[in-house]
C-alpha cells in the first residue's frame, strides 16, 4: 500500500505519475471536442492552451515535488528515487550547559558574564531549553534567574524542561517542565533575587533612552543614575555604537553575582525544584513506547491536555524531548486522513 507523498497531493507519489497521463489525454480529448463544435482556441492562442494543458496534467507530479521541499525527504516511485535535503531550521531543543558554562564554584562577576552570552544565545534560537540539575550541584537559582529573565524579555526559549540524575532511574530522570514567565515569577518571590531583577530592570530601561551618538560614536544618556552609566560598556561594547542585544542579562548577571559572591546564590536540588515550582511545574509526561489507545501515550496525552507541549520519556523516565501540542496534532490528523490504497 502507497501512503499519501505530501501535505499537498492526498494520494501516493504513484497515483501522481499515473495522473499525469491520464489528466494529459483528457484535457486533450477535450480540446479535440471544443475545437470540432466552437472552432475554440484559434491558432493564434492554441499554443498557449497547449501550454496550460501540460501545466495542468503534472500538477499532481508538482504537488509531491512541493511536499517534499517544504520539510525536506524523498519521492519513490516506479523505481526513481528523487531525495531533497532537509531545510535548515532554528533548533527546537537545547541543553543548556550546567553553571551557564562557568566553572564549578566561580561567582558571576563583571569579566565572567562575557562566557555566558554564547548561552544566552543559543538558548534565544531554541523552542525549548533542557536544565540537567545532576546530582544537586550544577545549578544555582540566580543562573537560573538569569536565563528565564533573558527568555521572558526575547521570547523564547518558549519552555525549560528540568532533569536530574534520581535513584535507580539514573541521570537525565524528567523533573517537569515550566515557562519561562512563571519560573521567572516565583523565583522573584525571593526578596534577594527580586532585588536583583529590578535593579538590572531600572539600569536597563534607562540605557533605553539612549541618544545616538554623533559620527558612529558610542551613544549617551540624556539623564542617567551612576549605576547605570558604570554599565556603559555592557550596551555598548564596541565602538560603531551597536547595542549588544544581551546586555539586560550581563547586567542581572553582575547584580546576582554578588549574591554568589556572598554565597546567597540557592543550590537547586529536586527537593528545591519542587519546594519552590511545585504550583507552575508540569510534571505528566507520556511515554514513548507507549500503545497509542494507552493512557499513557503521546496521542492520548495529547486529547487529553491543552498544553503547550507534552513531554515524552521512557518506562523509567528517562528524557526524551519535548513534544509541541500542534505538531502532536498534526500528527494525529495525518494519521487520521492518511489516504491508502492497493
């Protein structure tokens, strides 16, 4: 059995080539008819119906050909296989490195928020960010702070997916998953972290109000706090004037660094993680090799919630990824309308 070849022709790549024919001698016949009965198309203009004719009759060869460039793949047919690359796309999943990629113990100071930008931005192209908690030690609650507050501001990572190395289930055990913004606000609910986040938020609002400067040179600020004008060289670390898109987060990076610097930074262990995000955190997961009428499967995980995305693991828990609701449902409806035939 042929299954459909695309999102644009119902039918298999088969049905496509042999439609060809078959719309090709049609059309003709017709033509054949039109010609005998209206004396239609003249010849001035039966070259151009010839050519909409052709266009017409592979169509169907067309719309497979476009199915398949659109999300990359292959079209086999009669013992021809045409394949197409998959199109380049952003990455839906990353793993954000433990400590924001800093060395175990090293506080987050002026010189040190530079290592964290290549995570920042690796994280802003991504749909979903995996933290690995290990074993208690790799992460704190003001990287954490840090990471969900540059995600609310960009919009992206849309989610963060928390794992840990547990018991008998081994490292990578799913923990939940959370948004940024309700992470972000109940990491806020520490008087110390909030305080952090608005001093970064009023030095950021008012680099903001920024004038450019004359010639290409580096802007200034019409009124401005001395906390504000020492992070100067955050916003713009150059001297074209370019804004450094990450210079929210090197700001909060510095303030929170001096909450590590004093050790108030807040070890996130799987007791911490569920102490402070037990109301925000999602934790039903389906599991993978689950059967689809199952409870516990994707497909039913999927109709039964409206959540944006639907985590999947193994039989002991184990990560797998993050399922996005609309691409689960897409899924589900392909499945459904699936076109097969002998």
């Amino acid at each position: 059995m042929d299954r459909s070849a695309g999102p644009f022709w119902p039918g298999s790549a088969r049905s496509a080539l042999l439609a060809v024919p078959v719309v090709l001698i049609g059309l003709l016949i017709l033509l054949g008819v039109m010609r005998a009965s209206m004396d239609w198309p003249s010849e001035r203009n039966e070259g151009k119906i010839l050519i909409g004719i052709f266009l017409l009759a592979i169509l169907p060869v067309l719309l497979v050909l476009f199915g398949s460039l659109a999300d990359g793949g292959e079209v086999e047919a009669f013992g021809i296989r045409v394949q197409f690359p998959a199109a380049e796309r952003q990455a839906r999943e990353i793993a954000v490195s433990p400590r924001m990629g800093l060395a175990p113990g090293v506080p987050l100071n002026d010189s040190s928020t530079a290592a964290i930008l290549d995570t920042l931005q690796e994280a802003a192209r991504s749909d979903v960010a995996v933290v690995d908690l290990e074993d208690g030690r790799a992460w704190w609650e003001t990287r954490l702070l840090v990471l969900c507050a540059g995600a609310v501001r960009l919009e992206r990572p849309k989610a963060i997916v928390f794992l840990a190395t547990v018991g008998d289930s081994g490292a990578g055990t799913f923990q939940g998953w959370a948004t940024p913004a309700a992470l972000l606000d109940r990491l806020l609910s520490r008087p110390a972290l909030r305080r952090s986040y608005e001093r970064a938020l009023a030095v950021s609002r008012q680099w903001d109000q920024a004038i450019a400067g004359t010639e290409g040179g580096i802007p200034t600020l019409p009124f401005a706090s001395p906390a504000a004008i020492g992070y100067a060289h955050f916003f713009f670390p150059g001297p074209g004037g370019e804004r450094n898109p990450f210079a929210s987060e090197q700001v909060l990076a510095v303030e929170v660094g001096n909450l590590e610097s004093r050790r108030e930074h807040g070890v996130l262990t799987t007791t911490r993680l569920k102490e402070l995000f037990q109301p925000v955190l999602r934790r039903e997961a389906a599991v993978v090799d689950a059967r689809p009428n199952s409870p516990e499967s994707w497909q039913q995980k999927t109709l039964d919630t409206d959540e944006q995305f639907i985590p999947l693991v193994h039989k002991r828990g184990c990560y797998e990824c993050l399922l996005s609701r609309e691409q689960a449902l897409n899924e589900i409806l392909r499945a459904l309308t699936t076109v097969e035939t002998n």
